[in-house]
C-alpha cells in the first residue's frame, strides 16, 4: 500500500504531539519518592548545619564577628 501525502502529514503531526506529550511529562516534578529523599536530604543538612553552629569553637567566632561588626567606628 502506498501512503499519500496526507497520511504522511498526519503522521508527522503526531509524533510531534507524542514528542511533545513526553517533554510536557518529563518536566512535570518530582514524584512522591523524590521529594521524601529531598526532604531527608534537606533535614539532614540542617541538623548538620545546627550541630556546627552551634558547638563551642563555632560559636565563639561567630560571637567574635558580631562584636566586631557591632564595634566598627566610623
């Protein structure tokens, strides 16, 4: 059987529409799954993050920068 032209057109038109279709579905988000391990990821880093401010050499430089911010003449 031959294809006509028409049908050739028609079948360009869509795989195009399917290419599309998936690009719109690729980049839709994440899944359920995904975002607990972002969230893990996330909390995980913060608790990091609050164990190294928090502890005592940390702290005193942090303390020391404030000062000096606070004690600048100008």
């Amino acid at each position: 059987m031959r294809k006509t032209v028409r049908g050739v057109v028609r079948g360009r038109e869509r795989v195009r529409a399917w290419m599309l279709g998936l690009a719109v579905r690729r980049d839709a988000g994440m899944v359920t799954s995904e975002y607990a391990v972002g969230i893990i990821a996330a909390v995980a880093f913060a608790a990091v993050l609050y164990k190294v401010v928090t502890s005592g050499q940390v702290g005193g430089e942090l303390q020391g920068i404030v000062g000096r911010a606070l004690n600048v003449q100008m």
